[in-house]
C-alpha cells in the first residue's frame, strides 16, 4: 500500500486515514465534475470524519445526511449545500432541519403532503425532492438493495402521486452499492420509464450512491456519458453523493495481537473486533485485507484472527503470514476509513479506536481519543 503512514507510532487499536489518498480520490472526483458540471455530495454515511471536511470542501459542493445530527455535522464542519433525506420525519426533526438545510429529500408523497408547507413557509429558500424507486435491483445484496420487493425506501411508480409534481424542485434515487456505472445506466433505463417525464420542468435530479467511482476499473467516461445525457435531455443539474467513493483506500485500522492459542487451528486474538469496530465484517459479510499477509494456507503460518468480545462470531477470518503471530505484533488492516468510525460500537465495553490523521504538513498524529465516558455516556 502506497503510503508513508508510521504506524508503529499509532496506539492500538487506531483509525488512521491517510490525506494524500483521501486527495486522490477527490481529484478523480474533481475530474467527472469538470467534465459534466454535476455537482458531487459527501454522504456522510459512510465517511464522517469531519476533521478532513476543509479538504473534502475543496473538491466537492456539499455533504448529505439520513438524520438531524448528520446534517449538522455537515452544516457546522463542512459548509456548502446540506441536503437530508430520511424515510419518514418527526415534526420536531424538521423545525430542526429548516434552519440549515438546503434540499430536504422525502421518502413518499404522505411526507410531502405533511410537510411541504412548512418548509415552503421557512425564513430561507429550501428545496424539496422526492425519492422514487426504480425498482430495478442490480446487485445480490438483499441487505443494502433498496430497489428489493417491500421495500420500504423510495416511492413506486403506482404510489406516485402527480398532483404534487409542482411541489417538487427534483426527484432522487438510490439503489447502487459499490457498483460501476453499468448498473446506473441499467437503472437508468428503469427510472426514465417510470418517472423521466416529471423530470421536465425540475430544477435537479439526484443519482443517489453506492457509485463506486474511485475503484480500478471504473468506467468513468461512460459515467460521463451518462450524466450529460440526463442533463441535456431534461435541462437539469445532476447531483451525485458518493460516500465510499470518497474515502475508499484510504484508511486504517491498526491492531494488536493479544495471545495465541490453538484449538484444532492456530488462533489470535487482537485488540480489535469485528462486531465492534468494523461491522460490515459481519454485515456484508467480507474479509478485510491486512498489509503483509496471504489467504489462508497461502503462506507458511495461517490464522483465524478474533476480538476481544464474548460474541462467538467476533472472526474476521483467516489469513497468513509469512512468520508466527506472537504477542505484540501489528496488524495493518486496509481500507477502513468508510463504514467502520461511523457504525463502530462498545458493545461489551470494549474500548474504541483512536482516530489518527497522516498528513503532508504534520505527518502521523492522534487527533482523538476514547475512554470509559464515552462509553458510560451513552447508557
């Protein structure tokens, strides 16, 4: 992994992101906007690391959120446009949006009927946007398919109701996860069908995630394409809010082994954890990369790595390494910046990473520490 990281330095467990791949990404980012003059959102979802926000302002037009606290995050650290969009709103969250957001995406027309009006009456201009649903799925993971039967995100084409197009200033969908730009141009195809005549008229349309743009191997150019085509044909500014896309590689997260054991295979325990610390181990389910190490039976020494937690489950698999593990020996985990701080947990009180920064100017340094009040504080 190309990066300068001293991660010997680092205490562990650590989140460590690294700024010159973080900007690497944003300059490929940079490119498809030059190219398109669409304008790009952080979806902070899947990376809320404010501390980088200056940076990712530099690039991109805004951050979106699915909740009051995200949004002012965004609103607060990282300025711009502040979009939100949840699948349904409590009275209170929205007198909480109206003072800093700037698109509010609902989910189904009873929202809007509910609360257009209010927002239509704030002291400052707010867009209104719907999400539809395509229904059209492009990918095996029922989990994050928002375009699966029963779903509950995103209006149908029989639920939509065309008494409220007026209200509306554009239409948003999300159906991608970590996909290329041919299951956007399939959904695409479903989306006009079903709802590319409101578009005419509209002020935007919003393309949602799930655009896994900065990959090796994406196609870029027919992204392009893509979003020219739809800006040309229905006179509309397209909005892209890419959230792995954005941090993808360029993360951390360094860990400790604890001991060694054996029970019909080499086991070890670090001071990391699956369930905790990056869920989507479990979730997805995957197996994260480690710096230095083979799939198992690759190398000479392979280990089923676990965490510290009294869950069974808390495997994040089996690798090898050229040597033995012993106590104290680093293990350098790849592409952890996205989806890992944000959906971390302290089950079993289990202590959270720290969160580190490599930068140019500063080099590697902790920026933030967790203890027992972070802990205590949310029971």
């Amino acid at each position: 992994m190309d990066t300068t990281i001293d991660f010997q330095a680092l205490p562990t467990p650590s989140y460590v992101v690294d700024e010159t791949l973080l900007r690497r990404n944003l300059e490929i980012l940079k490119s498809v906007k030059d190219q398109t003059g669409c304008k790009i959102l952080l979806a902070q979802k899947a990376f809320s690391m404010y501390h980088f926000y200056p940076l990712v302002a530099e690039y991109l037009d805004g951050t979106t959120a699915s909740s009051v606290h995200e949004a002012q995050l965004g609103y607060e650290e990282f300025g711009k446009e502040t979009h939100v969009f949840a699948p349904a709103f409590k009275k209170e969250e929205m007198e909480a949006l109206l003072p800093i957001v700037d698109h509010i995406v609902f989910n189904s027309p009873n929202q809007v009927k509910l609360y257009a009006e209010m927002v239509k009456n704030s002291d400052r201009p707010i867009e209104i946007g719907l999400r539809v649903n395509p229904e059209l799925s492009t990918q095996d993971h029922a989990l994050y398919d928002p375009a699966s039967p029963f779903s509950r995100l995103g209006t149908t084409a029989v639920n939509f109701d065309e008494s409220q197009v007026e209200l509306l200033d554009g239409l948003h969908f999300h159906t991608l996860c970590e996909q290329g730009s041919d299951a956007l141009e399939a959904t695409l195809v479903a989306f006009e069908e079903k709802f590319g005549k409101y578009l005419h008229g509209m002020k935007w349309v919003n393309f949602g995630g799930g655009h896994h743009i900065t990959k090796e191997g994406y196609d870029i150019a027919k992204l392009v394409k893509i979003v020219n085509y739809i800006k040309e044909k229905y006179a509309v500014q397209v909005y892209l809010e890419p959230g792995e896309a954005i941090a993808l590689n360029a993360g951390f997260l360094v860990a400790s082994v604890l001991e060694t054991t054996y029970n019909q295979m080499n086991l070890a325990i670090l001071d990391t954890s699956a369930t905790c610390h990056m869920p989507d181990v479990l979730e997805m389910p995957y197996r994260p990369f480690i710096i230095g190490s083979g799939e198992a039976d690759e190398k000479e020494h392979t280990y089923r790595l676990g965490g510290q937690t009294c869950l069974a489950g808390d495997v994040i698999g089996d690798y090898s390494f050229d040597e033995p593990l012993i106590a104290g020996d680093r293990l350098i985990f790849t592409d952890m910046a996205i989806y890992s701080m944000v959906k971390n947990t302290t089950f079993n009180g289990i202590q959270l990473p720290a969160i580190a920064a490599h930068t140019v100017k500063d080099g590697t340094k902790v920026i933030k520490t967790f203890g027992y009040e972070d802990f205590k504080s949310r029971l």
